[in-house]
C-alpha cells in the first residue's frame, strides 16, 4: 500500500481512542501548561525589572541602570554557557559510538530551552506520541531521543510489563536524558547508539519515535537507518516520523531555504516528502499530517503484517533486548 496524504489530518480510530486514554486531555492541563509557560519568562523579567529599580534609587539613572542589568545579564548568561558546554558528560567515554550523522552536542546544554522557545515543549511532544497510542506491554523505542523529553512521556503508559527507551550518538544528550528521567522517577531508560546499527534484536519493537532527526543524516544514511528501523519492528508496527519539510508555497519557504543554508541540513522538500521517504524503506498504511509551523510534517507509518513462525516468536529477537551477535 503506498503512502497517501491524509487531508483530514485524522488518525485510525483505534490509535485516537488509545490515545485518548492514556493521555487524557483537559482544559486543566492547559491552563497548566500556559502557567507554566507564563512563570517562565515573567520571574526573570520582574527579577531583572526590580535590580534596575533598586539601581535607580541608588541614584543612577535609568539609562545606566538598564545598561549594567543588561550588560550584567548577558555575562552571566555566557558564564553559564561556557560552564555547561565544558562539562564533562557522565558517559562512559569509551562507550562513544560512530555516526556519520550530524549531532547537535553544542547545543545539549540548551536543548529543552530552545525547542520550549520555539513552540516544540512537552505539549507538542505528548500529541506527536498520541497519534501512535502506546499501550500497556508495548516496547517503545525513540531513535535520535535527544535530552529525553518525548521518550518519559510514553513510559507511563507502556507500564512495568513494557519498555521505554531512546537512543542518540551523543554523549551529552544522553547524559541529561538519564539525569531529567532520574529526577522524575522516569523508568525510560537511555542509551548510547546510532541509527545506522541500533544495538535490538529483530522484530523486538512495537512502537518507533523519530522526531526531527532525520534531517541530521545524509541520504545515504537515512536509508541505512531507515532500514535499521524496519528491522527492529515487528510485523504491524507503528512508526511516528516528525520533521521539517519544505511547503510548496508561502513566507515559509523562504524560512526553509534560510534553515537549510544555515545548518547544512538534508531537509525534506515538496519533490522529496518525508512521506516518499518512508515509503521507499518499505512502510505503509501512513498518515501525512501538516503541523504548525506549516514546514513541520508528522507521518504515522506502519511495518507491514506478515506471518511469525513458531520459532521466530519464541527466540530472543521476538524481545526488546540486545541484537543477538
């Protein structure tokens, strides 16, 4: 079955019922949300708003007083910074894995303000796992996991009979990912590996995650990775694809070009779909979503159905475990 747009944005039935669910929806938690939101930029807003008072009467004027609260800030911003870049990770060094991907480690540091910044927070990332409807038993996987925001989020409802885990190449992503999951009580767990040789069994998998990754692979690799993926799901598995991809018209466009000159990135465009892409690495029976902002494209895929031997189910690559050597 090839990939086809799905114009009413929607989701099978089932998957929006399994969704529902698990992560129920309210205007309470919205309200929460957009509080939480608000406290974040208004305590350091009114921290720096009453310093520049209490600089005023002490007799500078209001002029030199923004000025030092400015200038002091910002120097204290990039001390931060610096402290945070030169970090050692808590990796085992010698557990460092190759990828000829681009990583993103500079940016560790900073990852979770950025993508809140941005509009991409826990909220965007609880619909985008949702829409795969995760339930209890199922063995969840999250390629390129970064600091681990969507990978806790399914780890609830997979339950202790399931498993939860993200992967990236980066020693500092995983570093925060296991500090934040440790601090929540999150039984997600993180590993150190790479798209092009995930360290799972065959067809151990039930559910895959890959959100705003796949631009950081080179063609060549995105295939390998893509085939890594249908490797480790099993027959009838679900895979949740987010990135950007450029629109066919619009400002947007414009945006996505810059994006693209800056980063170097090998972004989805109109004449090569995220959707196209999946499609070649064999999945099917997808959804094609726009999401705002209108260059970011989320496909629900899934791994064909296909029969299970006796022998098949009962090995250990019917586990969510190490890829048998």
């Amino acid at each position: 079955m090839s990939i086809a747009p799905d114009e009413s944005g929607g989701s099978d039935e089932d998957a929006v019922r399994g969704a529902r669910e698990t992560f129920p929806n309210g205007a309470g938690r919205r309200a929460t949300h957009w509080l939480k939101k608000l406290l974040l930029w208004a305590c350091p807003v009114l921290c720096l708003a009453l310093l520049t008072g209490v600089l005023v009467l002490l007799g500078l004027s209001w002029l030199s007083a923004v000025a030092i609260v400015a200038g002091t800030s910002c120097l204290a911003i990039l001390a931060w910074g610096a402290r945070e870049v030169l970090k050692r990770p808590a990796v085992d060094p010698g557990a460092a894995c190759h990828t000829k991907g681009r990583t993103i480690e500079w940016l560790a540091p900073f990852y979770d303000r950025l993508c809140a910044a941005i509009g991409l927070d826990e909220r965007f990332r609880r619909k985008t796992v949702d829409l795969a409807a995760p339930m209890a038993g199922d063995a969840v996987l999250d390629v390129g996991c970064g600091t681990g925001v969507l990978t806790r989020l399914p780890a609830k409802a997979v339950g202790p009979s399931g498993r939860c885990v993200g992967i990236d190449p980066g020693p500092r992503m995983i570093a925060i990912a296991r500090r934040n999951a440790a601090r929540e009580g999150s039984a997600a767990r993180f590993e150190l590996a790479a798209i092009e040789a995930m360290p799972f069994a065959d067809a151990s998998v039930d559910v895959v995650f890959m959100s705003f990754m796949l631009h950081h692979l080179p063609p060549e690799i995105r295939e390998i990775g893509l085939r890594e993926v249908m490797r480790v799901l099993r027959p009838g598995g679900r895979l949740v694809a987010v990135d950007v991809e450029l629109p066919a018209s619009g400002a947007w466009r414009h945006v996505f070009r810059l994006m693209r000159a800056v980063t170097g990135a090998s972004m989805f465009s109109s004449s090569e779909p995220l959707a196209g892409a999946l499609q070649g690495a064999g999945f099917e029976a997808a959804r094609v979503m726009r999401l705002r902002p209108p260059i970011v494209t989320l496909v629900l895929a899934r791994k064909a159905r296909q029969a299970v031997g006796p022998s098949e189910a009962g090995s250990p690559a019917a586990q969510f475990g190490e890829r048998p050597r």
